[in-house]
C-alpha cells in the first residue's frame, strides 16, 4: 500500500452524509435552494411603497 501524501490522513470519522445529499442535487434544485435561503437571510430586496 503505498503511503499518503503529506496531510493526507488515511481514515477520518467525519460524517459527509449531509454534504453528499446536497451535492448531488441537480444545478436547478440547488439554485432554487440558494435563492430562498438568501431571500429569507436578507430579505427578497424588494421594497414596499409603504
């Protein structure tokens, strides 16, 4: 077996399930995502004439 190179760690306890559910959304799925996560955390950058 030939050994990792320097700072590659052979086994890790991380868990990535969450990333690997997100990132094999479709590129449409994740933008929509992207959208409604930004207009809920700014706002929807639309004013009112109030």
């Amino acid at each position: 077996m030939k050994s990792p190179r320097n700072g590659d760690v052979s086994f890790t306890h991380a868990n990535i399930s969450l990333a690997q559910r997100e990132l094999s959304l479709d590129l449409q799925t994740r933008l929509e995502k992207f959208v409604r996560w930004y207009e809920k955390y700014y706002g929807s950058g639309k004013k009112s004439d109030h």
